[in-house]
C-alpha cells in the first residue's frame, strides 16, 4: 500500500477525521490534497473531541508525519489556531508537520470577497473561509503561495497588486472599506516566521517516501458531489475533492496509487444550497438532524439531512474509482422503524439510473425508493459485523450491492472503538 486515498463520496461530513484517524495507526504518512479551513474533520478520542480544519487527522499518531500539499490553500490565521490548539494539548508536532512551499494562501480579502459574494441573491451557501477567491486567483496566477513570504520583496510587490484590485472590487462593487495593506504585509511576516520550520518540498518528500515503500493516505476533505468538475455545479466547492485530486494535489503520480477507501454516512447530509434529491423536510429529517448531531464542524450550520442515495453514491464511486467503503453512523439509523435507499430517480416519463449532475434535471426528479425494515435496537457498542441485527445487516448489504462497492469498515459511534472491520 504505498498510496491509499480516502475519500468523502457524498456532500462531505462523512466522517472521514475519524476513519482517517482510526486508519492512520497503520501508516506513515497522511497529506491533505485540496480544500483549506472549510473542513472540518471531526476526531473523538475517550472523552475529548478535536476539529481539524487544515493539520491532517493523521496527527494524533505520534508517530505519523502530517503533510499539508500544494493543492490546499492555507490560511495561517486558523493554521495558527489549530497549532497552538495542538501544543496546548502537549501534541508534538515539531518534525511531524509539513506544508508544501507551493500551496496558495488565504488572504484577509479572500474572506472578505467570499462573505460580500454570498450576500448576493446568487448564495452557494460556503462556509465564509475564503476557499473560492482563494482558487480563484491561484487559477488567474495572481496568487500568493506560501514560497513568496520568503522573499519580501516580492510578497509586498504582489500583495500590493492584488490589494489594489480588491479594493477596486471591494469599494466600487461592494460598497466597503478599503484594506490597508501594510497591516497585512506585518501580519503576514509575522506568520511566515512561525511557519518557517514547517515549509518543504512536499512532492518530493512523497515521492521519496512512496520510492522507499512508506505507507501513505491521502484525506480528502468534502466530497465528491461537491467537486468543481464532477459536483452538482455551480453548488460545489472550488477545488477537486475525488481521488484525482490527490495526485495534483500533492505532486505525486497516478501510478503511486494503489486503493481508493470511499467514506459514506449511513444516510445523506448537505450543508449549503444545491440540490439534493433524498432530502427530509419533515420530522425524519429533524429526528436524523438531532440523533445525528448534523451541524457543521466549521460553521455550526444545521445539515440538511436525507436518506442514503444509492444512485449518486454509484456515481461518486466510479468518478473516484472506489473499490471499499467506509459506512459511518449507522447507530443513528437505530431508532428508525423504516429506513429508506434512493435506488434510482425518475425524470419525467424514464427512470434514470445514473446520476445527472446538472442542477435542472436533479431540481425536477423524483427519488425511487426501496424500504427497508429498521432494527430497532442499539449497535453503538456492537464490535462485529455477525453480531449485528440482521435488519442492519441486510441495510448494509443492500448499500454495498446498490454501489457496486465493498464494505470494508462499518462505524457505530464516534470513539475509535466503534468500528467494526468487515471481513
Ligand atoms: P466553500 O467550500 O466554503 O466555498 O463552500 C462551497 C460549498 O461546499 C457549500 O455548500 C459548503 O457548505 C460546502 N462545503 C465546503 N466545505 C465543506 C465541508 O467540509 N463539509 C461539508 N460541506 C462543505
Ligand atoms: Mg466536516
């Protein structure tokens, strides 16, 4: 296994922290690929809960090195955050964290056009991190990567650059203040002298690493429905949360890959606006909203809940090359006295089998769904695939067989001990 991808294969909120947590006691090296402080990855260990936003859920293995790759982009305000969140907690990170000299940052204005952005009549509902203006100017190659700070020159020449031009933005078109951008150039040197230690090479660190047969995981954050390319457009995030994200992402080659883990909640969860066909507007879905804690990590935002979508889960599956799933919270299905897939969809006058990602067709379908008996009884503490009441057994076959996939893992609980390894 030199290169094992895990990867969220609904709308994100997976649970993917915790299985990359749980996963990582066997590996050598985690890296994060895309997204920045819009995850939130959510780690439960005994009594205590942490939230990784950008450090990799890999870093409560002491002895686990934690990349952060070019393909993030970082924002050293909440990096900072979560490093000192880390040393308070005596988690050593000193050698153990590293962060590619090529990932774009975040800047104030970032944030700032993200929020201005969302309070037109077009919302995608983001999490306010300043994820999209961020890859917005990687993409224009007007951003500012983290190999800039090194030379202050050139940071304060393109700060300046792009400060002018939001500030255009910022005040013609959103009717604000201007920034002042000798207030960031300190902040921002600040910064840089504290993540000094931690910049490198990352690509080549992983390539080295896969050369001298390391064990790696690449966590994804979001997921698949919410990738620029293959999500539900324009409702998505700004980066590519599938598996080939991974290889731009960190600079390593298809060829390193090896497996593809995909992460999926027993049910559905979407934060934000867009589509989504299995939704539960009623006392279902308040019911899955509450057993399931579904607010957001990142923004405490309620999810919209629904139930599990064989039919997109299929899509997600082969747009990522998803062999093996990881079934999350299925304890939260215990209550249920009927728990429903969405087995296929129909539109107009055919029944469509495959998933459409264009926003009009999946705004006038209608689900087709396949009803299962619930099992009504608690599983949060059962350890094993047989033990499990046969309802949950055939729930969870029933997933496997709509997918088209194998079920590797299943979790009943937060705490690492809640999972069961299926043969
Ligand atoms: P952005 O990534 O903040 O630009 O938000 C774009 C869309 O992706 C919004 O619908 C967000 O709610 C959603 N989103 C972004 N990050 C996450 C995540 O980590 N989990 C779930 N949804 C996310
Ligand atoms: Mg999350």
């Amino acid at each position: 296994m030199p290169v094992q991808i895990i990867v969220g294969a609904q709308w994100g909120d997976e649970g993917k922290g915790k299985i990359v947590d749980h996963l990582s006691e066997n590996v050598d090296i985690v890296a994060r690929y895309q997204g920045g402080a819009n995850a939130g990855h959510t780690v439960i260990i005994g009594s205590n809960q942490y939230v990784l936003h950008l450090i990799p859920s890999g870093i409560f293995h002491p002895n686990v090195i934690c990349i952060i790759g070019n393909g993030v982009v970082v924002d050293p305000i909440a990096l900072m955050d979560e490093i000192q969140q880390l040393q308070k907690l005596n988690i050593d990170i000193r050698g153990r964290l590293l962060i590619s000299h090529n990932a774009h940052l975040i800047m104030p204005y970032h944030k700032l056009l993200d929020s201005m952005r969302e309070q037109g009549s077009e919302k995608i509902g983001t999490t306010g991190r300043g994820i999209g203006p961020a890859y917005n100017d990687k993409f224009l190659r007007t951003g500012i990567r983290i190999v800039d700070l090194l030379d202050r020159s050139v940071f304060v020449k393109k700060l300046k650059r792009n400060i002018e031009e939001k500030n255009q933005l910022l005040k013609k078109i959103y009717g604000t203040n201007e920034l002042d951008v000798d207030k960031i150039v300190d902040e921002y040197e600040a910064f840089d002298k504290k993540i000094d230690e931690y910049v490198t090479d990352t690509a080549l660190y992983l390539n080295t690493a896969i050369a001298n047969g390391k064990r790696i995981l690449a966590e994804g954050a979001q997921g698949a429905l919410l990738d620029v390319d293959h999500g539900t457009y324009p409702f998505v995030t700004s980066s590519n949360p599938t598996s080939g994200g991974a290889c731009t992402g960190l600079g390593i080659p298809p060829t390193a890959i090896t497996s593809v883990l995909g992460v999926v909640k027993a049910y559905s969860t979407r934060v934000g606006n867009g589509p989504f066909p299995t939704e539960l507007v009623g006392e279902a879905g308040k019911l899955l909203r509450e057993i399931g804690g579904e607010y957001g990590a990142t923004t405490g935002r309620p999810r919209r809940c629904g139930w599990f979508d064989a039919v997109s889960v299929r899509y997600s599956a082969m747009i990522n090359g998803i062999q093996n799933i990881a079934i999350t919270k299925l304890d939260v299905l215990d209550v249920f006295d009927q728990i429903k897939i969405c087995t296929g969809y129909q539109f107009d006058d055919k029944i469509l089998k495959t998933f459409p990602t264009d926003v009009r067709s999946l705004e006038s379908i209608v689900p087709m769904y396949e009803t299962f008996e619930g099992w009504k009884s608690t599983t949060s503490n059962i350890t094993s695939f047989s033990a499990l009441p046969k309802n949950a057994q055939r729930y969870i076959n029933a997933i496997a067989a709509l997918t088209s996939t194998r079920v590797h893992l299943v979790s009943v609980g937060g705490r690492r001990d809640q999972t069961i390894f299926v043969d």
